[in-house]
C-alpha cells in the first residue's frame, strides 16, 4: 500500500498537508482511482518510451498536498537513451 495515502493509522503531517490544501478525498474511490493509473512500455522505430494513464478524481490534487510529483504522461526511457559503444579491434 502507498503510504501517500492516508487513512487509519496514517501520519498526521499528511493529514494537515491536506487540510491545508482542502483536498478530503473519499478514500474508497481514492483507492479505486489509484488502482487505474497505468503504465505501459512502448518502442517505436528502436526508441523506448514509457506512458501512463491520467489521473482521475481526486488522485493529482492528493499527491500535489503531499508534494509528490507524478511522472509526465509520456516519457523517454532511460532504455533509448543508452548509448552502444562502437565494436573495438583486437
């Protein structure tokens, strides 16, 4: 489980960083919401790129309270950014 997401026994300074920020989720659909987000690998002509599904509901305001940043919905891979060393000679 996430430890972003506050609930029983949850600690209390992620709790007064919502309240400041007046994000009170419903924690069953926030947990349902979590659930959706996605990540899928895709090559594309020998590049590797990686997206993720939007969030939905309250999921980007509850993890901007925390001061979490979510990845960006498409992204280069760290895979296409490896670079091949040219063969060597013996």
């Amino acid at each position: 489980m996430c430890s972003v997401v506050p609930g029983p026994g949850s600690s209390q300074s992620t709790e007064r960083r919502l309240a400041a920020a007046g994000v009170k989720p419903e924690w069953g659909r926030m947990l349902m919401e979590l659930d959706l987000l996605q990540k899928i690998k895709i090559e594309q002509g020998g590049k590797h790129f990686i997206a993720r599904t939007p969030v939905t509901g309250d999921v980007g305001r509850v993890f901007q309270a925390v001061g979490i940043a979510l990845p960006p919905t498409m992204r280069r891979s760290c895979r296409s950014r490896r670079l091949i060393a040219p063969p060597t000679s013996t």
